[in-house]
C-alpha cells in the first residue's frame, strides 16, 4: 500500500516538473511551434507541387430498355457489372484508343496508372477520374476515358447502357485538391511544439546536475545540513 502511495507520489512530482519546465520554456516553445508551422507552409507552397482531380461518373444499366421501376435484383446486376465495367474502363483497346487520341508517348501501365475507376458506395454509378499536376491534362484524360470506354463496354457485355450522370470537371471548383497548406501547416506547427517539449524534457533528464537543495533531499533522500554561498573574487579584490 505504502509503495502504491510513494509511486503516485513520485508520478505527481514528475508531472508537475514537467509542468514547470514547460511553463518556464513556454516562449521557446512557441517560437518552435512558429517556426515549425513556417517551414511546413513554406515546403508545402514552394516545393510541393499542386495536384489537380478531373472525374466524371456514368450509371450502368444492365439492360438496354428504359423503365421508370427498377427491380432490386436488377441494381443488384448492375453492381456486379460495374465491377466488371471498371476492368473493361482501363482494357487495353481503350489505352490505345486514349493514347492514339491524346497523342500521348507512354506505356498502357502507366496510363493505366494514372485513372482511378471505382464504383460510387453500394450503387450502379462509377467514378472515373485522374488526379494530375496538369488540371487540363486530367480533365482530357477523364473525357477520353469516358468517350471511348462506353462502346466498348456496351460492345464487350451486349448488354445494358452506359449514361454520364456528372460530365468531366476539374473538381474543387479548378482549385487544387493537394497539397493542403492549412493541414500541413498545423502539423508542422503541432510537430515544432512536440519537438521543443521533447527536448526541454531530454535535456533536463540528462542533467545530473544539483542546482538546488530541494534537488539533494530529492535525489538522495538526505537532508542539508548546509550551504557553501558562491562568493565573487573580484568582490575582494576591490577591497
């Protein structure tokens, strides 16, 4: 019970020293904090490049004719369709088509790589986009896709539609999706703060240094029995 008590103790102390560090170095933390939170925004607006996302999104049908009811068991077809619509989005005989289009020198891999083609939660929609340092570049690359891809898979399937719900658009309102100034900011502004405190801590736990008395009765666990007072040499030299 006694060795319980004596652990809370000594935790409290601890706690409250660290408190005491951090009130005494509250300027050079902020500083820290400061700088931190400048080199981040000036990283992420100088050196980091802004990236753009192009998308569209088209709705899969499994069947040709319209109807204003849909049965359960049909969306349900539709969604397994768009899983196989999002492989036949990125075949090769659309990559040629693209490339050939765009006039575009690179593989079909890294064309391949640059869409991003996924179904939109639990519906029938797909998305397609394409996020690019060049909004211009994205947003031709989204239309292609959507231009030669709809035959194709109407081709492939012989079956259902392919209708564009939202038409290729930069997104953001042509704003940059990334990198986001206000988020690395405050991260970097956060991390110079963790740093700061992390190294008043360090530095104090590798000081073994007595500064005060309250430091030996601590430390050692004895009482003082006196103090030798600092005396200046040039005190007596004047005299």
């Amino acid at each position: 019970m006694n060795e319980n008590n004596n652990n809370r103790e000594e935790y409290t102390i601890d706690l409250m020293l660290m408190l005491g560090l951090i009130r005494k170095h509250l300027i050079f933390i902020v500083i820290a904090a400061i700088i931190g939170g400048g080199l981040a925004f000036s990283v992420t607006k100088y050196l980091i490049p802004n990236k753009y996302r192009a998308s569209a999104t088209v709705i899969i049908n499994n069947r040709a004719t319209d109807s204003q009811y849909i049965y359960p068991s049909e969306i349900q077809s539709s969604q397994d369709l768009a899983q196989l619509y999002s492989i036949i989005i990125k075949a090769d005989v659309v990559l040629e088509a693209v490339k050939k289009d765009l006039e575009l020198d690179i593989s079909n891999e890294q064309l391949k790589n640059s869409i991003s083609v996924g179904l939109v939660g639990d519906t029938q929609v797909v998305q397609i986009s394409c996020t690019s340092t060049n909004p211009d570049y994205a947003l031709d690359l989204v239309t292609k896709f959507v231009e030669y891809s709809a035959p194709v898979i109407l081709e492939k399937v012989e079956a259902g539609s392919v209708k564009i719900i939202n038409d290729p658009a930069v997104m953001n309102n042509g704003h940059p999706v990334s990198p986001s100034k206000k988020k690395n900011t405050s991260v970097g502004f956060l991390g110079g703060a963790v740093l700061a405190v992390a190294f008043i801590i360090l530095r104090e736990m590798l000081d073994t240094r007595f500064k005060t008395e309250a430091d030996v009765t601590n430390t050692l666990g004895i009482p003082v029995l006196g103090v030798i007072p600092f005396v200046d040499e040039k005190e007596f030299e004047s005299k």
